[in-house]
C-alpha cells in the first residue's frame, strides 16, 4: 500500500524571510508560520494553541517569497511534514516541525492575495488583467 504525506497549513509568520542560495544557486527561502486554535479547558475557558512549523520553500516560490512574505502575514502553505530532533543550548531535547512547501499562497486583508502554485507562474499580473476584464457585480446581480 502507497504512503502519503501532505499537510495544509494557514498561519502567520512569525519573522521575516531568510533568502539564501545553495553552492549551485538553486534559491531556498527559511521562515516560521504559527496556526492556533481555540479549546476548551476542562474548567470550559477558551484557551489559544499555538503551533509552529519551519517552513522551507524552494526555486522561484522562494525568491518571490523572499521578496514578498515578511512577518505577521498570513499565508497558505501545502507541502510535507516531517519532524527534527535537536539538542537545544540547556542540552535538553526537543523537536521541530519542518515543512517543505510545494504550494504557497500569499493571503492578507488587503485583498491583495497573490498565488504561487506549482508551475512557478508569476499570477500578480494576470490577477490584475482578470479583474480589469471582468464586469462589475452589483447587488441586483445576486440571485438571493
């Protein structure tokens, strides 16, 4: 039987993106996106969970990354979960979870949501075009 390993994530970074370049110049981009949910507590207060991964993007979804992701933006990221062990300064052990992103999708209140899919494509100006082609919804035009 197959495995699969994919997780979909939408959070908030948490620091600004660090751009580097492997020996070849192959671009790699390094942030961290935290996700949190609310729970009960066994009193029944509202408690917020935070999560955080490290995520890292490849190719040119890195660069654009890079250029436009910066902390506190939310974002849409698909990709693979694994999980780090490290020894932290103490010595004490602790774990980590990476995410190597396939998809990302910039999202923001702005409305200035820009997508990065698989192909690379750079869509900001397509976007731009779409919106400018499209006719104009009004209230009437909505059957409800």
């Amino acid at each position: 039987m197959a495995s699969f390993n994919k997780i979909i994530l939408v959070g908030y970074l948490g620091r600004d993106p660090e751009l580097r370049y492997t020996p070849d110049g192959t671009p790699v981009c390094d942030f961290s996106v935290a996700t949190t949910e609310r729970r009960k507590d066994k009193a029944g207060e509202l408690q917020d969970i935070t999560t955080w991964f490290r995520i890292t993007v490849w190719r040119r979804q890195a660069e654009l990354a890079g250029q436009y992701l910066a902390k506190g933006r939310q974002v849409y990221i698909e990709g693979r979960l694994t999980q780090r062990e490290y020894q932290d300064r103490d010595g004490n052990t602790r774990y980590s979870l990476d995410v190597t992103a396939t998809d990302l999708h910039f999202m923001g209140s702005r409305g200035d949501e820009v997508s990065l899919p698989r192909d690379e494509q750079p869509v900001r100006g397509r976007q731009q075009e779409a919106a400018a082609a499209a006719p104009a919804v009004t209230d009437d035009d909505i059957p409800f």
